[in-house]
C-alpha cells in the first residue's frame, strides 16, 4: 500500500505497509504510535495491547524500542481519527495487528530528520519560546545526504528537477529537435578559459567537458537540424559562491536558423513557459511542501517572455544609480539589481536580455551585423539571476579561427571543429541551461547546493 493513497475510503480495510519510522511515541506499556514514511507521506499507527486484535504488550514494547529511521512492514486495519490530525500527515490511522522490522536503523542518527526539516520561522519561534532547536548546517546535511535528502522538501525538490528535465525533453521532441550525447573526455577547452579538469587519456593530456558546444554545433553540421541534450557539464572553476558547481547538469539545444536568432529565443519562451505551467498546475503537492519549509514568492511570468536589449538593460541600472561599464560583464550585484527593476517595471521575474558586448562573449558567438561591437547573444534570467546562455554561432570557418585567436585561443587544438563549417554549414544558433539553477531559481531556494543531489564543489567531492 502506498501511505500516500490512503484516505477516508480505505477505513476498515486491512493494509500492509513498507515504511522508515520517523517517529515512535510510546503512551503507556498497553499503547505507542509510531508514524511511518514513505518519501513524502506519513501516516500514523496506533498499537493497542489487546486479546481481540492479537495484539501483544511484548509487540507494543518491541515497537516502542525501534530506532528512528528503521524500515519496518506493518500490517493494520485503516481507521479515521478520533481527532483531526496534522495537515502535513494522512487523515487515516493504521490499527496495528503486525509489525515487523526489516532493517534497523542505528539508535542515534548524526543529523535529527525533524531537526532537518523545519523552517527558519519555525527556529525563531522557538527561540523566542525559550526552546533550544538544532539548526542543521548545509555541510552537516552534505555529509550526511542519505539522511537529509528524507525531509519532505528535499523529496519535492528533486521530483521538481526531475520534470524540469523531462518537460525539456518533451517540449523539444515535440519540435522536432533530436536528443543527441557528445563526448565528455575531449581533448581542450570547449568555452575557452582555464576552467577545465585536467587528465590524462590513455597518457594523453586531455579534459572533462566544459560544455557540449563544439560537439552540438558539429552535429547541425553533421545535418541533424534540431538537436538537444541532457548531460553533465564540468567546470574548474574555484568559484565558492551559491551559484557555482563544479559539475552540473546542462540541458543544452542547437538549431539551425532560418532568418534571424530570435527564433531560438522563441523556442526558449514556448519552453519555459511550458515548464513553469506545468510545475504550477502539476506539482502543487511538491511545490507546498517545499514552501513549508522554504517559504517564497510564486514565480511571476508573463505569456510572451520579455526581451530587452543589454543597451536598454544598462540604461534602467545607470537611471537607478549604479555605475557601469557599458561594454563590460553585469556582475552578481548589477544582475540582481536588474531584476528587481524588470519585475518594478514590467511583472515579470523572467526575462531575456540580448546583444551583449562582444568582448563578454565566448569565441564562437556572432558578432552582430550592423555593429560588430555587439553579438548575436543572450542570456536569461529568473529573479535576476542567469539560468541560461545562448547566441547565434559563427558558421564561416575563415571568422571563427580569427575569434578563437583573439580570444586567446589556439586554433589548431580545435582544428577538427574549426574544420566543420568548410564542409558546407547552415546559420545556426543555441542555448545552455544549468538545471540546478533553474530549480533552484523557480523555487527561490538560496543555494544550489540544495538543488544538487551530490553536489561537487571546489571544496567536495564526497559523497
Ligand atoms: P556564465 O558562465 O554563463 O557566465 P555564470 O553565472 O557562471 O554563467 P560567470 O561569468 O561565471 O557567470 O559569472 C557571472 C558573475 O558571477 C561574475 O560577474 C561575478 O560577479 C560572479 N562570480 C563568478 N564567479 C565568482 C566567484 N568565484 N566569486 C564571486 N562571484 C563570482
Ligand atoms: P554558460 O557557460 O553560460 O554557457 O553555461 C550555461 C548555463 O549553465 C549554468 N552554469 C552553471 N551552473 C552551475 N554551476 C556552474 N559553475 C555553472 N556555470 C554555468 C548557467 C548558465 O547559464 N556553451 C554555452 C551555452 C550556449 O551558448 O549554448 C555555455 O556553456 O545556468
């Protein structure tokens, strides 16, 4: 049976019931409850020493001494409550005929589960009670993630993630793109910079991929019109902030362009709009339980996705004080910044942001036509900060190894690649996600960390 099927219907049924004791509360020698678990459902069981019901004090007493956490098979009659229960639980009791342990789990856990799960109001609260709580630290529930990826946000969170990544694939096979893997042990640097884990392949120096860009632009000129995939992205940066992993998850897209770049935005627009539709409508369960413990703001998009040129970005910050470079990268501090004025100004925490400078551009990025001191380029924002990259790519072989050389980069490592667009190559162009960050993002969570099963940062690499 599964705890969370069980309601009103079910009272006088006899059930058998697979579940983590997350509590086990003993009233008397004759009575205990114990609430049972599966992922985000709890439910109560209620063991009441009686002949009738062969239910012995000896069973009331070997329950009452399970540890917290322990896997157990209960078998047990559905009842309703004498009393309304807690929203969060099943509205059903268990009577317990049979309980069994499977496994067991040690008497004292290194991090309390309900410690773990509560909210920072609901911290305060106590504290002002005069109650002393543990608050359980990021690194503590890291090193522990087995235990704390059991608290009911942690269980919606990556179901959350799991249909962000699955509405992405869905949305684009319905447009005709085709899901593609490239090779991660490449032999240099994909985005240019030194952000790259080194190694060594079959004594050969090679690297972990930075992205999928050379390979998923390599595959419209291989003739596959519309690509996409869904893979791991490495990156070296020693970047310690909320923000940045190590290793992340890239949903990356690649398509050929028929007049101008705004066609891959507008596929970015159908599929955002798509995925946050579909996460409201579809995942209200996951997304209250989340806000129970992580409380915030329901994202706000509009139906056609916002787009503001970086000029007319530059200017809203400039007219709000904040002092620029016009042709330089938005730090942190600017993007946020322009996030809160987008949302003043237009209603929206969701925006794209187009024609960047092209000295804050990778190599491969198109200079614009009408001024290539400007790129075919944008990136895209949820509550001002970047989720995704992307930009319409250089297709002449002649163009792309100048850039690549300005930007520092010899051409004769990417050679094959560089190659490509002698052979005959259609205009094209693409985008990158980070799927932590688009989780993390939606639901306003404050660090990635928490978006990352096992997260990978400049500081960890275990579990
Ligand atoms: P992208 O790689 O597409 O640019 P990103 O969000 O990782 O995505 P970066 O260019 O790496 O963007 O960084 C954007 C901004 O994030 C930088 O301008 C900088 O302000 C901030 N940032 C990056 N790395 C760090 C760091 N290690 N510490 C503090 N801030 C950082
Ligand atoms: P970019 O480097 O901007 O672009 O990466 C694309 C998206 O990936 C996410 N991201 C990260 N997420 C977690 N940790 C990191 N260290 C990290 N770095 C980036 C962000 C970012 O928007 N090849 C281009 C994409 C393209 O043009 O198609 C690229 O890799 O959400």
């Amino acid at each position: 049976t599964k705890i969370g099927d069980l309601d009103d219907s079910a009272a006088g049924r006899t059930v058998l019931i697979r579940g983590a004791t997350q509590a086990i509360r003993p009233v008397s020698k004759k009575m205990a409850f114990v609430v049972l678990r599966q992922s985000m459902s709890t439910v109560q069981c209620v063991l009441v020493a009686s002949a009738d019901a062969g239910v012995s004090t000896q069973m009331v007493r070997f329950a009452t001494a399970l540890s917290k956490e322990s896997i157990v098979d209960v078998e047990g009659v559905v009842s309703l409550p004498k009393e309304p229960l807690k929203a969060t639980t099943q509205q059903v009791e268990i009577q317990v005929r049979k309980i069994y342990c499977i496994n067991r789990a040690i008497p004292t856990l290194p991090i309390n589960l309900e410690d773990a799960a509560r909210s920072e109001a609901e911290f305060e609260k106590a504290e002002q009670a005069g109650e002393k709580l543990v608050r359980v630290g990021q690194d503590t529930r890291l090193n522990y993630r087995t235990i704390d990826l059991r608290t009911p946000a942690n269980q919606a969170i990556f179901r959350i993630q799991c249909q962000v990544e699955n509405k992405f694939r869905e949305f684009l096979l319905s447009k005709d793109f085709v899901g593609i893997h490239t090779p991660k042990l490449i032999s240099g640097s994909s985005e240019g910079g030194a952000a790259v884990f080194k190694l060594l392949y079959n004594g050969q120096p090679a690297c972990l991929a930075q992205s999928p860009q050379l390979y998923k632009q390599m595959a419209i000129c291989g003739g596959y019109e519309r690509v996409f995939e869904v893979g791991p992205v490495f990156r070296a940066e020693n970047s310690n902030t909320h923000r940045h992993l190590c290793e992340f998850v890239g949903l990356d897209a690649e398509m050929e362009i028929k007049e101008h770049y705004f066609e891959v935005c507008d596929i970015i627009d159908g599929l955002f709009v798509s995925i946050f539709k579909h996460l409201t409508e579809n995942c209200k369960k996951e997304l209250e339980t989340i806000n129970r413990q992580y409380p915030c703001e329901p994202l706000q998009y509009l139906e056609k996705t916002l787009k503001l040129t970086y000029e007319e970005g530059i200017q809203m910050l400039k007219e709000a004080g904040t002092e620029i470079e016009p042709m330089g990268d938005l730090n942190t501090e600017s993007e946020k910044k322009l996030g809160r004025l987008v949302k003043e100004k237009y209603g929206t925490d969701f925006f794209i942001l187009y024609r960047y400078p092209l000295g804050v551009r990778p190599f491969y990025t198109m200079p614009c036509y009408d001024n290539p001191a400007y790129t075919n380029s944008f990136d895209v924002f949820i509550r001002g900060e970047e989720i995704i990259s992307g930009a319409q790519r250089i297709h002449t072989p002649e163009l792309l190894a100048k850039r690549a050389t300005e930007c520092g980069i010899d051409a004769s490592t990417i050679s094959a690649y560089i190659e490509s667009f002698s052979y005959g190559a259609p205009p094209h162009g693409g985008f990158g996600v980070g799927l932590e960050r688009v989780v993390m993002l939606f639901c306003a969570l404050n660090n990635i960390r928490k978006t990352s099963m096992f997260p990978r940062d400049p500081q960890r690499l275990v579990p």
